[in-house]
C-alpha cells in the first residue's frame, strides 16, 4: 500500500443536486472541458458540509438538504454529515484533490444558466451523463433513490 502524502492535495466539496425528477445540476468546467457536479475549495477553518453549502449558495442560489442526515460526534455537541464517499482525483495542472462528495436534495429550484464563475449550468438524466472522470455507478443509483426522502 502505498503512502498518501496530505500536505500537497487540494481540499475539495462537491455535490449532486437532486431535483424531484430525478436529473442532476451539474456544471461544465471550462479547465478539464467536462461536465462535474457542483463543487469548490474548502476553506481554512470550514468543514466540507460548510463548504459545499456556501458554494451552492454562491453558484447557484439553490436551496436544498443533505442527503444524510447528520450525526452527533463529541458527546453529542458536534455535528457532522458524512459524504457519500471521499475520493482522490488527479487533476491536471493542478496536485490532486481529495474531494468529499455530497448528494443534495434539492428544496427550491429556479432556472439559472451559469454559475457565479460563469460556468454553464445543466441538468441531466443520470442515466445519460457522460464524463471524463466516470461518475461511481453507485453515487448514480443514490442519486435516482434520492426521490424517496423528505
């Protein structure tokens, strides 16, 4: 097994919006040329759960819940919702990201065509996307199961 060295990654956050049809926002990333979910940096002293929240809200405007409900660590005095998975990406021209992959489910939901950074903004059928960095089957079938909480 091999060693992962922390101190080089890019922390990430990224989400699947979830509508109520079941299609997935996601937005087209000018540098790779694809279409990801919506996502950015995490800032220092954030947490992921805070970081996609804030760059849903700057990207898109949406409102929307996690997809899992939060749990209480710290005898109950801190809260965390765990991501659907954690991944590491290698990202050209740009060290790796260790990305904490969130799905939403999105509350309100209002046409918008680009996001804040001016990167065009879609929804998709998940059995339809296409990417260069294949979506996890698995993080898909959520994504359609999602219809199913409140």
């Amino acid at each position: 097994m091999s060693e992962i060295n922390w101190k080089d990654k890019c922390w990430v956050t990224t989400m699947f919006l979830v509508r109520d049809d079941g299609k997935v926002l996601l937005t087209h990333n000018k540098n790779l040329n694809t279409w990801i979910p919506v996502g950015g940096h995490i800032n220092p002293g954030e947490t992921p759960e805070q970081a996609i929240s804030r760059e849903i809200a700057e990207e898109t405007g949406f409102d929307f819940d996690f997809f899992h409900l939060p749990e209480f660590e710290n005898n109950g005095t801190l809260k965390v919702i765990k991501p659907h998975r954690i991944q590491i990406e290698n990202v050209p021209h740009h060290n790796q990201h260790m990305n904490f992959v969130f799905i939403g489910k999105c509350k309100k939901w209002h046409e918008k065509e680009t996001t804040d950074e001016k990167e065009e903004l879609m929804v998709f059928k998940t059995r339809i996307i296409r990417t260069k960095r294949p979506i996890p089957r698995k993080c898909l079938e959520n994504c359609i199961r999602i219809n199913k909480f409140n």
